[in-house]
C-alpha cells in the first residue's frame, strides 16, 4: 500500500486498528473523569455482593426453619424481611442514582473532549483532504460516533464490569456450596467463553461493515438533499430513488447480518442455562443435597447466566462503540497537508506585495495546473486574471491562503515565503470574496460579524453602508436583525455577495481576493457591487478573477493564462493594442452583446 493509499484509507475509516491499541487511544479521553468512573465500579462491585447474599438467607430459611418456627416466629420474620429488603432496596435506588449522576458527567466531558478533538482537525485540514471526505461522513462521525463512545463510558463499561463481578463471584459462592457440582457447570461456563469468544470476532466484522454502510447512506443523503433542486429540474427522481434503494439495502443486510448472528447466539445461551438447570437438579439429588442448597444453586444459576446473557449485548455495544472509535480515529490519524512549520512567525499587517517565483501546482499527481508561473503584484495594486475555464486562476488566489501546497516554487507575500508565515496570520490578512458566498443561519448582524462579539453594532453597520449592502438592508422588516435561513436562500445572490463584502471589509484586510464575485448578477446590483469595488480598492492589494471583462478594464495589471501558463501581462489598453488572446476574448464577448 502506497502512501497515499494509505492515507485515504485511514480518511475512510478502512483501516484496522490493533484491540489495544484502539482501547488505550479510547480510555485516554477518559482521563480527567477516570476517578467518577472509577467509583461507580466501586458502587457497582457493593451492589453485587448486596444482591448475592439474598439467595444465601434464602437457603438458610429453606433448611433451617420448619413449620412450627414459621409458626412461632412468623410476624418478627415478616418485619425483618421487609424491613431489610426495603432498606437494601432504598440504599441500592440511592446509590445507583448517584452512580448515574458521576457517568452522565464523565460521559458528556468525555464526548466534548472527543467531538472537540474531531471538529478542529477537520478544520486544520486541507481543501484537498476534504474533497476526498463526503459531507455526510464527517456528520455521521462527529455526531454519531462520538456518542456511542461515550455510551461506553456511561453505560456500557458499568453494566460489562457488573456482569463479569457477578459471574466470578456467583461462581466463587457455588463453589463453597459445592465444590463437585461446581466444576461440573465449569463446562458450561467454559463453552459459553469459548463460543463468545468466536462471536466477537464474527460480529466485529459486521460492525465495521454496518458502519460504513451508515456512513455511506448519510452522504449519500447530505449530498442529494441540497441538491434536491437540481434532482427535480432533470427528472432524476427515479434514478436517485434506486440509488437510495440501493445504500439503503447494504444497510439493511450488514445490519440485519449482525441481528441473525445474535439469533443464532442467544437461543444457543438458553440452551445451555436450561441445561445448566437441568444438571443442578439432577446431580443435587443424586448426591443428597438438602432442598435449601438445590434452591440456592438454581437461585444462582440464574443470577450466573442471565449475566451472561446480557454480556453479549454489552459486548455488542462495547464493540459497536469501538468500531466507532476505529473510525474516529483513523479520521485524526490523517496528518493535515497544510501546517505551520515549527519556526513559522505571526505577522500582524502585510504591505501586500505578492510574487509568484516559478510556481507549479497539479491536484493530481503530474497534471500540472500550473506550470512555472512568475509575477509580481505590488502593494494596493489591482491586478486581474483572465483565462478560460480550467487555466488556473481560481487554483492560484486558493494557493495564496495555502488551501493546497504547492509542489515547486515559491509564493512570497512581503518578500516573505508564505510557508514561514503561520496561517492563521496569513489568512487573518486575506480577504476573500467568492462566486458562491455562503450564509449560515442566523441573522445579516452575525452572517457578518461571523459571531465575532469583538465588533460593535456600529462597525457592522458601517462595513454594510461601505459596500452598499445598507440600501436593501434597512428595507427589511428586522434590518440587521432580519433572519437567514439556511444557505441564505432568503436572499438574492446579489445581495448575498453585498453581505460578504460587507464582511471582509468588516475583519480589515490588507489583501483582497475576488473570485467571479460579479457573476450571474442582475445589472442593478452590479452597479452597487461595481461602486463598492471602487471603494474597497483603497483598502489594499486586490486580486481578481473575472470573465466579464467590463468589470477588470481599470485594473492595474491583467495576467492572462491558458493551460496553466502566462501568455500575456499587461493593463487592459496594452493588452488590446498587443491584439493578442486578451483582444480575442474581448472582440467575442462584445459581439455577443
């Protein structure tokens, strides 16, 4: 397996984690809470041996008092019996409620920790790495996943400690009651170890199986839900139907493959306690037991194997929660593309001189996007790039905030590589405006503050006059408190990219980056957009990217690419005088006008 291979395997969740190595990883985030977990065993283990002395007095009652000392003593008996058991009852209601308490909070700070954990390395990772991971899979595992972790924690974890004291301590007690007859249900025990054993094994297979499957159907809804649109303009409701058909019934199969195994292994532990049973009674009388210790072993035999019973379903769960962590895990095993180096510098304003030295970028391995680009943009220059589709404009603005790295050459920002300069910095400086802006729900105040409580209302409202955005702002019913729904579907898309101006020029750049800002905008709002442009120009360097030429004549400087090259430099007149590829692409789109 190559590298790469290997990387997107991990990025998937394919690969299989070691048993210990996944429980040690996994218990790690239970260390600051360890101490809650550790006294609820505790509690747990007095709860055990509280319920197993029960059959002990049952046996003594059994054997020890005939009729005439019920008779005597019945009244006093019943007093203390109930007496005992309602004070054994209140104490083990108490004491499992306090149990209850110290798991929820261990468990709810483990999954913080753990979701925590997730959500920030899925940020810290590149474009790149995020196109290869579905939308739906990276939901399904900071919502999903996390809380069947920390369903271990809670529940899982106590009720598997429970049932394993119970059954070594029901069979020490049997034991001492007989030691024969002992050893003889020591074959039962052993057979049913040995075939859990096996069933683990099956079932984890399953899981993982099961797993995937759920995070195959979640992107597959993610994806076709917002783009439920598209589905419906092209008749593709038949076609998407089947594909659901589809996820949904691997789903259904892995899934009810886990079912048919515990159908085949729960019948067979009944088997073997019916069995057991069997056994206890007829060797009880063969070897002349008294009817009290009979009563006692059958009390236990219960007691020993309905927890047996109930550890295949914590081993489910405790398996189904590990395959969960396997697929954590392998998420926060994938190493970020873009990091800061460990001597990168924090840079608190940039003059916004940007040169490209003999850059070569390719997505794929080979195929080169860009090949061995050099320019120069010079602080509060305006300089435009112009190129058909796929030429590599868009690929160079993503390269400057270092969404991917580059593989040969250098990107300098103030005679300063981009890679010295932590990105954080390098993109705090940087403001980008984009073709598809993106709105989250909310109101127009916090789309453009980004929640930032650092910006007053007044700093709001002044970025959004700056840009023009206040001319259909203060129309609305709730202003700046008006509503967003999600995606900012409520809105126009000229109005969206108003709102994006008006949130770049709120965090104060000193280098803008406009990618196909003014495209599919009615004419009325590119006058705004064109207006606030003008404006923001005197914030800083702006790089554009435009195919509406109009829109880019008063530019500085305007690059001209084809297949990943300069072919032409220049501002707009000396480019129409050199009547090279730039004067095509004008004379074809004013003759479509």
């Amino acid at each position: 397996m190559t590298e790469e291979e290997f990387e997107k395997a991990m990025l998937h969740g394919d690969r299989k984690i070691p048993f210990f190595t996944l429980l040690k990883r996994t218990f790690a985030y239970a260390k600051g809470d360890m101490w809650r977990i550790v006294l609820s065993l505790v509690v747990v283990a007095f709860n055990v041996v509280v319920d197993l002395l029960l059959p002990i007095i049952q046996k003594w009652f059994v054997d020890y008092l005939d009729t005439e000392h019920i008779h005597n003593a019945v009244l006093s008996i019943i007093i203390g019996a109930a007496a005992g058991f309602i004070a054994i009852a209140l104490i083990n209601k108490l004491i499992s409620f306090l149990m209850a308490l110290l798991l929820q909070k261990a468990g709810q700070n483990i999954v913080e920790r753990l979701r925590m954990d997730v959500f920030s390395h899925i940020e810290n990772m590149s474009q790149n790495q995020l196109n290869e991971m579905p939308v739906g899979s990276l939901v399904t595992r900071v919502a999903n996943y996390t809380a069947a972790v920390s369903n271990l924690f809670t529940d899982v974890l106590v009720r598997f400690v429970m049932n394993v004291l119970t059954i070594l301590t029901v069979f020490i007690i049997m034991i001492t009651l007989s030691w024969k007859l002992s050893l003889l249900l020591l074959v039962f025990a052993v057979i049913v170890g040995v075939v859990s054993f096996f069933f683990v094994g099956v079932v984890a297979s399953k899981y993982r199986l099961e797993r995937k499957n759920t995070s195959i159907l979640n992107s597959f809804l993610s994806e076709n839900l917002q783009g439920m649109k598209i589905i419906g303009i092209f008749n593709q409701e038949k076609k998407k139907q089947a594909q659901f058909d589809e996820n949904n019934e691997n789903l259904r199969k892995s899934a009810y493959g886990i079912n048919v195994a515990f159908t085949f292994y729960r019948p067979f532990m009944s088997f073997l306690y019916y069995g057991a049973i069997a056994t206890t009674f007829g060797v009880g009388f063969a070897l002349a037991f008294t009817p009290g210790l009979i009563v006692a072993f059958y009390l236990y035999l219960n007691r020993f194997f309905k927890p047996i019973q109930e550890l295949a379903d914590e081993l489910n769960k405790i398996q189904s929660a590990l395959t969960s962590s396997e697929r954590l895990f392998n998420l926060l095993d994938v190493k970020p593309e873009v990091v800061d180096k460990e001597d990168a510098i924090e840079i608190e304003s940039f003059k916004g001189k940007i040169e490209f030295r003999n850059v070569w970028f390719a997505y794929e391995k080979d195929n080169w996007i860009l090949k061995d680009v050099s320019f120069t943009v010079n602080p509060k220059e305006t300089v435009a790039f112009v190129g058909a589709t796929g030429a590599g404009k868009t690929t160079i603005l993503s390269l400057i905030v270092r969404n991917y790295e580059i593989q040969k050459g250098q990107i300098l920002i103030d005679d300063i590589d981009i890679t010295k300069i932590k990105i954080k910095s390098l993109r705090k400086a940087v403001g980008q405006m984009l073709q598809d802006v993106f709105l989250f729900s909310g109101t127009i105040k916090s789309n453009v503050s980004l929640r930032d409580d650092s910006f007053k209302d007044e700093e709001v409202i002044d970025a959004c006059k700056y840009v023009n955005a206040s001319s259909f702002i203060e129309k609305l019913p709730d202003s700046y408190e008006e509503e967003v729904i999600e995606g900012g579907a409520n809105f126009s898309s000229g109005q969206r990219q108003l709102l994006s101006f008006a949130r770049t020029v709120l965090h104060k750049p000193q280098i803008l980056i406009l990618d196909e800002a003014t495209a599919n905008i009615d004419t009325e709002t590119e006058m705004l957009i064109q207006e606030s442009l003008e404006k923001m120009k005197n914030i800083g360097t702006m790089l554009v990217v435009a195919h509406r030429l109009s829109t880019i004549q008063h530019a500085d400087n305007i690059i001209v690419l084809q297949n990943g090259q300069i072919i032409e430099e220049g501002n707009h007149q000396a480019l129409l005088k050199n009547k090279g590829y730039y004067f095509k692409l004008y004379q074809l789109q004013f003759e479509n006008l």
